[in-house]
C-alpha cells in the first residue's frame, strides 16, 4: 500500500481504522499456534485475510505470548521471510512482527512496508536507527519485558498515565534516532505485562492515548482477558476461537474512541463492525 493511500484510510473517521491481519508463523502462538508453520500454507493465510478486508498482513515468527522463550534471528528470518516474499508477490501490503532490527532491515528489504516492534524499541538498541534509515512507518508498542518475565511487571500506579509516559520516552528516543514523527504508531500493547484489569482500563482510557498525538494501534484479538471475560458458569475461559465476536466489539468501539489501527486474527468480523460503525456514522450512506 502506497503511503498516501494508508493516509487516506487511517485519517479518515468514515472510511475507519486500517486493520492488521495477524499471521504468526510459529509453532506456539496462543491461538493459531502451529496452523501456518509452512510458508505456503501461511502465504495462502495472509492473501485470504487480505481478500477478507485485511489493508496489512502483519508477519511474526516469534511468539510473544506469555512465557515464551525467544528464537534464534536465523530462525525468525528462516520462517518469515519466504512468507514476506510470497505476499509481497501477491500484491499483498506487509508489517513485519518483530523485536530484531536485523530481522526488520531484511523484511523490508523483502518488500514489508511497516515495522511493528512489540518492544517499542526497547529490546534491540539498534532498532529506532534502522527503522530510521529504512524509512517506514513503526508500530511503537508498550512493553516492560520479554515474555518469560512479563508478567511480574504488571504493575502501575495508574496504568494510563504510566503506559502514556512510557510510550512518550519511547517516542522522544524513536525521534532522537531520526524516525520521521509521521512514520510513528503507538501501542498500549495490551496483555504485555498487564492484567485484565490494566487492559480494560487503557480501552477506556484509549482517548488519552490518542491525546499524546500519534496514530494508536489496538491489538485485543483473542487475548486472555476476552477469555476470562466470557468465561463459563464454572469459570473455564472461553477459549481463544471462540473470543472472535468480542474481538470484533472492541474494533467497533475502539474505532470510536480515536484507535486507527486494529490488528485482529478474524479480520472478516471485525471488518463487518466497522461497516455497522460506518452506517451508523453515515446514517446508512455509502
Ligand atoms: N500482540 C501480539 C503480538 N504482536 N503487536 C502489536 N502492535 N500489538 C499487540 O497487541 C500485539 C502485537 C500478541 O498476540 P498474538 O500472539 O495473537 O499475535
């Protein structure tokens, strides 16, 4: 996607948010763990998300979920790249997943059009200067540390403001290290180190991100906390599949309150809510 059309769709309060289409290729993603581990099957998966309403097919090959143990930058570039390559082919636009500044330099090189870095900078030094010299857009997401350790970090005063002045350090060091302000992404990463609690409260407090000035991205597809939320009489969690229609609530709603991007696993519902949000916005016209 050239630039100017991703303006065109993220600036626009009608036309909705830009969404992501989540592709993990690896073995132990949460929910779709395992399923994409093969490059054709996972190309043929990210063009059917496009063909669903995905404007970017967002490529990781390295778990994030709690307690995961990371990838060697062989492994992670041996598993997304060819994938990376197939979509580009296919005239599919690409966000590559990933917390290595080498593995971003390569993806783009292979054609991906954004960089969507978990660590916001944070686990790999070299990232903002890359990213910088690449000159893409960079999704900037919120997190304290890497997932084995996570969760022991879940800890705020008040989680909105602490995750506001904590994107705010990431940014001045993105700007420092010469990423352009319009190539800028924010991410309260929800889930990453944060429990059910501190995730709802961002939703809540979504306005006070978008406050801070930057494009904010939401990724709640299939977290734990819709699991728990929706949890049964004898308080199993609802597993991962079946978190799609909440997912697709949280777009419509996160739409509202100022998020432009979303990055969902079940793109066609979420697109189907963005619809409703657009009818009701546009009383029905097209
Ligand atoms: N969540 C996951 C992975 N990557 N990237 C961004 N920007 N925001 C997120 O919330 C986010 C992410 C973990 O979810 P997955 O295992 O379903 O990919």
């Amino acid at each position: 996607m050239s630039q100017s059309a991703d303006e065109a769709l993220h600036r626009s309060p009608v036309l909705g948010p830009v969404v992501f289409g989540v592709l993990n290729v690896t073995p132990d993603s949460f929910s779709d763990g395992g399923k994409f581990a093969d490059a054709s099957a996972a190309i043929a998966e990210g063009v059917r998300l496009h063909r669903d309403g995905a404007h970017v097919i967002d490529v990781g090959g390295e778990s994030t979920r709690p307690g995961a143990v990371r990838v060697s930058a062989d492994e992670e570039c041996g598993r997304v790249l060819p994938v990376i390559e197939g979509l580009v082919a296919a005239g599919v636009p690409v966000s590559i997943d990933t917390m290595r500044a080498s593995t971003a330099r390569a993806a783009v090189n292979c054609g991906a059009s954004y960089v969507n870095d978990v660590s916001g900078g944070l686990a790999d030094e070299s990232m903002f200067a890359t990213v910088a010299e690449l000159n893409v857009p960079i999704i900037v997401m919120h997190w304290r540390a890497h997932s084995h350790e996570m969760e022991k970090w879940a800890q705020y005063d008040d989680v909105v403001m602490d995750v506001v002045n904590e994107l705010t350090l990431r940014v001045r060091d993105a700007l420092a290290a010469g990423v352009a302000r319009a190539n800028i992404i924010v991410d309260p990463g929800l889930g990453f180190a944060k429990d059910a609690e501190h995730n709802w409260a961002l939703l809540r407090g979504l306005p006070r991100l978008v406050a801070m000035g930057f494009p904010v991205m939401v990724g709640a597809s299939r977290k734990r906390f819709l699991g728990a939320l929706l949890a049964d009489d004898e308080g199993n969690p609802r597993d991962p599949f079946g978190r799609d229609e909440a997912t697709a609530v949280i777009s419509a709603l996160a739409a509202e309150r100022g998020a432009r991007y979303l990055r969902v696993h079940d793109v066609a519902r979420t697109r189907d809510a963005l619809r409703v949000r657009q009818a009701w916005i546009t009383g029905g016209q097209a």
